[in-house]
C-alpha cells in the first residue's frame, strides 16, 4: 500500500509539472481539478514544488515555474553559477560606470536579484539582492520578458499590472508595445518604476546558444542622473552584457 501511495504520490508531482509547463499560472484548486485530489492535498504538492523551486507564488497566490523548473526545460547555469561567472563584468561596469550594478533573472513575472556592486557615492541606489520585484517595473526584468513569446506574456500576465509605485495600472498591450521597442533597440530602461528617485537601465545577457538566461542593469538616483545621461548608460550596459555571454 505504501509502494503504491509513493508511485501515485511520484505521478501527481509530474502531472503537476506538465500542467504548469502547459498553462505556465496554476491555482490550487486547478491542480486538484486536474489531478482529482482534495485542495489540501493539491496545496500539498505545490507546495512541496515550490520548497525546492519547481514552483513560485505569485502576487494572486496561483503557483509559476520556478528557477529549478526552468533548468530543467532550458539547462543552463543556477544562481550560483550565475554570481560566480559573472561578478567579475558586474564588478567591471560598476568600475566603468561609478554606479551600482545588479545582475538579476526572470522568475515569473518577477526580478529576482542575484548579485550587486554598489556605488560609494553618499546618495546611490542600494543593494537588492534577494528581493523579488515585479519584472515590468524593473529595467532587467523588462529585457528579459521582451525575449517572451505572445503566449508566454499572456500568461504570465492574465490581468492588467500594478504600475509603478502610486502610479495608474498599465495595460498589458501598452506593455506588448514598449517591449516591441526594448526588442529594436536592445535595452530597456526603468524611470522611477521600481522605485521613486530611481533610473536604470538593463539588457540581456545570453548564453552560447543565445538564450536570455539573465540581465544586466546600471541603476543611478534620478538627482544624479538626467534622461541625457541614459542612452550612454545603456550602451556600456548592452556592451557588458554581451561580453558577460562570452562567459556563459
């Protein structure tokens, strides 16, 4: 009886898997519809997805592929490996630049900060390693979602999205457009978005077969950095994330 509790147990994780590969946004009640189980089974599950990263919450409580999941759909370098092969052009456009620097990955719909070089001006933007921000208010997140396909998007974002702190909500095809223009012109920027008195600027960074597996971002107080200074800012950026994929 327990051998085949196990085995149905093993059966439902990967049906759960296939179903959020499939629908990419996953409610508990969902997955006891799909799976045939009570709701605190299936809470259960997800759960027990999400303490290993298979799964992340989002801001509506419905369960996302999470960082370990997406490995294992596109194997590639974890977190770590990240920090450790790239601090070093992190550490270099923060040299180059005299601003903080943050590497970050896609997680959901959200920014998962991995890595930062602060700045030692008495005014700079802080280290946010370890937070979580919405992708469509973050400079790295914006040029990471732009590589998304139609579908992609839409799941990630089935409603429209909280705007910028105290700002209105924006509609997902304003987003649609402004990421059509991040694609042209290779970077996207955030002006005070993620955050009052912030701008930033970020772009892709991409491994031997071309994937966006993270971003790069330059991020400066908007007292010291005008909208003039941007465009230069974003392509020392761009120009440190394309080396940054030479070692990946």
């Amino acid at each position: 009886m327990r051998n085949k509790s196990s085995l149905e147990s093993a059966d439902n994780i990967l049906r759960l898997m296939l179903l959020l590969s499939e629908r990419q946004r996953v409610r508990v009640s969902d997955a006891a519809t799909h799976l045939g189980v009570a709701r605190s089974t299936a809470h259960r599950l997800l759960s027990a997805l999400s303490y290993r990263d298979f799964a992340v919450q989002d801001a509506h409580k419905a369960y996302r592929p999470g960082p370990a999941f997406n490995r294992l759909v596109l194997p590639g370098s974890s977190p770590q490996d990240l920090r450790t092969l790239l601090r070093g052009h992190l550490r270099a456009l923060h040299d180059e630049l005299g601003e903080t620097c943050h590497l970050m990955v896609l997680e959901g719909n959200g920014t998962r900060f991995l890595d930062c070089v602060e700045c030692t001006h008495v005014l700079r933007v802080g280290s946010r390693v370890g937070m979580l921000l919405p992708a469509h208010c973050t400079s790295g997140g914006k040029t990471l979602l732009a590589e998304l396909s139609a579908a992609q998007l839409t799941a990630l974002y089935p409603r429209e999205l909280p705007g910028a702190p105290g700002g209105v909500p924006v509609q997902l095809n304003a987003l649609r457009r402004q990421l059509a223009s991040i694609r042209r012109r290779g970077y996207a920027t955030n002006f005070e978005e993620s955050d009052r008195g912030i701008v930033a600027a970020g772009a892709c960074v991409r491994d031997s077969a071309g994937r966006a597996v993270a971003a790069l971002a330059v991020a400066a107080p908007s007292a010291r950095c005008p909208r003039s200074r941007v465009p230069a800012l974003a392509a020392a950026v761009v120009a440190a994330a394309e080396r940054a994929g030479t070692s990946l």
